[in-house]
C-alpha cells in the first residue's frame, strides 16, 4: 500500500475505531475537534502521543476547515465516518476534483449521489425486480399531487381491511431515519407535507418529498456489503436493528437478521434472509458499488421484504457483522480496515466461499436519555464509568474512564457502543444482560440530580430482539 495520511473528520468512538484501524494498517492519521469536544478520548489519545496531529476547527459540519486541515497536515485521503459528510456527494465529489485531489474513504461520489436518493433507489430497484414499499417513485415537490397520492394509499389500505392506515412523508435525500413524519389522517397531511418539505430543503438543500404506506408489524434489517474498485463483491451477513428509539434511532442490533433455529416465524425466515442478500447484491453490481455499504430491509410479519434505503458508508453496527463473520486464513475481519483497504485500491483478496458464520453477537448502544420521556437526552458530568472484563465483550467509548467528563450538550449523549458475542442467540442475550448488570455509570446533573440512561431500557427489550411481538 503506498504511503497514506489519513484525516479522521469525525468524532467520538467512531473516531477511535477508525484510528485503531489505520495504526494496524500502518497508515499515518490526523484528527480534528471542536472546543466542546476537547476532552473527548478521539481528542486527548491523540495529544498525549502527537500533539501535532490535532486541529482544533469551528465545527465538523464545515467543508472548508476539513479541506483547509487537509492540507496543512498533507493528508491524502479523509476518513468521514458516520453522519457529517460520509454521504454528502458534493462533499465525496469536491475531495476527488479539487485541484489538489484527496481519496475519500467510501464509495465514488456519483454512487453516493444516485443512492443517496431513496426515489433514485426505488425507480433503480424497481427495474431489477426488488420488492420495493408502495409509493411515490419520483420525488414531489407539489402539494396537491403529494396529497393526491396519500389520498390513494389511504384508500388502498383500507380495502386491504388495515384498520388503522397511515402515510410516511419522508425527505427524498434523508437517511438514518431523519426527515419522516408518519400521517395517520389525510386530514394532517398538508401540514406534515409542509414541516417535511421545510427540513428537507434545510437539511439538504432539495425539497423533494417521498409518499410511502406506512407498513406494520415488521421487523428492520440490515444487509452488510463490501465491494471494491475491482468488481468484487461480498457480504457478511445479516443485521436485525427493530429495537429504536422514538425518533427511530437505533438502540440494539442483532446479528444474524433472523434465528430460525431458536424462534419460530410465521414464515421461512432462511429463505428471506438468502432473498435480502441477493437483491442487495443484485443492486450493488447494478451501480458498481465499490465500498462497504448497507442495504436496509423492511420485513413484515407474512415474511415480504421491501428495500427501504441504502446507506453508503461505514455504519455504527457493523462491529456485530464482523463478530459473526470468519475469513479464511484471515478469521474475523475488521470492517473499517476492509473499507479504507478498498477505498485506496487495494482488491478484496477474497470471495464469498471463504466466508463462513459463527453464533450471534448483538450490539447495545449506551446512551444517556429517559427512555420514559421520549428518549429525552441527559445532560451532565459523568464521575465513574466501569465496565466488567469479558473475552466475548468488546467496548467502544470515547468518554475517559480515569476521570470526570462532561457531555457536551451540542452532540447526542452516546456513552458508549457494547458488542456482545455468543454460540447462539440465548447465550448472546444472557451475556448482554449480565454485562449490562455489572456496568456502573454515576454522573450528576446541572442541578445535581443523578444520572440516567437507557442500560434497563436495554435489558428489558433484550428478548424482543428477533421476535415479532
């Protein structure tokens, strides 16, 4: 691999990982931060070692510092991580045209572009014979014709006998379950029509706006893919991600998807999960993907599958995908080293036969927020932060062990990312709810009330994991 620089622009645990992955690819790394996250670990590990390597910028969400620090410290490529630019196109495409080119660790800006659109997504699908969700397949920028459509998907339900039929307004250029709204009667619909059209050209400069049925009772899994600049093309597995917040943010994932061999479904869930990864895979070679990236399903009660998006970047999860996985002559592989890997053209070096599954691991995503008010997020100092010691457990944190932190109220209050692993689905959820039960967090409030997080909300929903309740 010629000789790489590597700026990080992100931060938190993901920041870390991306870090790791690059010291055990031998590549040279520099990070930025913002004055609230200065005490953060991606921040602090980085000063100890080679203070040099870490600019302090107004923010992660501004283009020009990125660049500008990349050319100070002479990077080579950027890393984005999750969220911020990992799926902004005109970010991807500015890094490879500039005058002095950057490679952006991810796939090429056109693809990020074409799926980075869920109409372009479902007209692409469509056409190749994948199952997509009953709706809009252009994007709509006209209130009366947008409310036409609800109209008609209202009426369709109800001759389906769905008793309580609704609509999802979702911004066309969103992901990451940001910009939807769900409308239960057409009579709210201008009004969400509007709010989702007003966030939509906020967010991402395009008001487009996609009318989807609102489907019930399903189950949201993941598919995990790896492609390269060479026309390989692998995956690893399944995820099940049902477990969300109100705001249908992520909280426990599970892998695989789907555990016939310990839960009875009212449909051959082998079969589903086999259809999942060929569609996805079908889709990906379609577009000449050439990066990790994940194709996330709808999977209703009766076992139909429906793609809801592609995510064209490196997600949060992808540790459990990585647990379950073995390599021949490699074993388990570690995702964000595969990505960076094919992101500065190096070829996958393996197929799909010399991958093979192992048990079950199942992510829990630490947070502090009152489950009971909404996942209302905590603000406040964070004193004591132990975790129990397990060969099968894994920790991803950003927050210090070895003394006091303050949550930084402009970023979601993520404590830390826990990968669990066992033989089988019983023993992976045993062990979560033992680690569970012997982490200690302690940390008080603006008003010295005491911390709160979502480590029971957790284990409660731990056996709801694969079922369909």
């Amino acid at each position: 691999m010629a000789r790489h620089r590597i700026l990080i622009a992100n931060r938190g645990e993901i920041a870390i990982r991306i870090m790791q992955a690059c010291e055990e690819l031998g590549i040279d790394t520099v990070v930025v931060y913002t004055k609230e996250d200065q005490d953060s670990e991606h921040v602090q590990k980085v000063i100890r070692k080679s203070p040099d390597k870490a600019y302090r910028i107004a923010s992660y969400k501004d283009p020009n510092e990125i660049f500008s620090v990349c050319d100070q410290a002479k990077c080579t490529a950027i890393h984005p991580g999750y969220g911020f630019f990992s799926e902004n196109f005109r970010f991807a495409r500015r890094a490879t045209l500039r005058n002095r080119p950057i490679t952006f660790i991810g796939p090429r800006w056109e693809v990020i572009r074409d799926l980075g659109s869920k109409i372009n997504t479902k007209r692409v699908a469509k056409t190749l014979k994948i199952p997509v969700i009953p709706g809009s397949y252009a994007p709509i920028y006209n209130e009366i014709e947008a409310e036409a459509l609800a109209e008609e998907l209202f009426f369709l339900q109800k001759e389906q006998g769905i008793q309580h039929p609704s609509v999802l307004v979702k911004a066309s250029a969103g992901g990451g379950g940001m910009g939807i709204e769900e409308v239960r009667e057409l009579d709210a619909f201008r009004q969400a029509y509007r709010r989702i059209q007003n966030y939509a050209r906020r967010q991402f400069g395009d008001e487009g706006v996609l009318i989807e049925q609102a489907l019930r009772d399903y189950h949201h899994l993941e598919v995990q893919i790896l492609c390269s600049k060479h026309g390989e093309y692998v995956h690893f597995g399944t995820r099940n991600c049902t477990i969300q917040s109100t705001g249908r943010q992520k909280r426990i994932e599970i892998a695989p998807g789907f555990d016939p061999d310990t839960i009875s479904y009212p449909f051959d869930a082998k079969k589903v999960l086999n259809e999942i990864v060929e569609y996805s895979l079908r889709l990906a070679k379609h577009v000449k993907y050439d990066n990790v990236g994940t194709w996330e399903w709808i999977v209703t009660r009766d076992g139909k599958p429906y793609l809801l998006e592609v995510n064209t970047r490196i997600q949060v999860e992808n540790g459990i995908s990585a647990r379950i996985s073995r390599v021949k002559k490699i074993g388990q592989p570690n995702l964000i080293k595969e990505q960076i890997r094919c992101a500065l053209g190096e070829k996958i070096g393996y197929n799909q036969n010399h991958i093979s599954f192992e048990g079950t691991s199942i992510e829990l995503r630490i947070v502090a927020e009152d489950t009971k008010r909404g996942f209302a997020p905590w603000c406040g100092t964070i004193t004591t932060l132990k975790f129990p010691s397990y060969d099968w457990a894994e920790v991803h944190t950003h927050v210090p062990t070895s003394r006091p932190y303050k949550i930084p109220t402009e970023y979601d209050p993520n404590l830390a990312l826990v990968i669990i692993w066992g033989q089988n689905t019983n023993e992976a959820i045993q062990r979560a709810k033992e680690f569970i039960d012997n982490t200690q967090i302690e940390g008080v409030g603006p008003k010295g009330e005491p911390i709160i997080t979502n480590l029971s909300y957790l284990r409660e929903r731990l056996d709801a994991s694969l079922r369909f309740e």
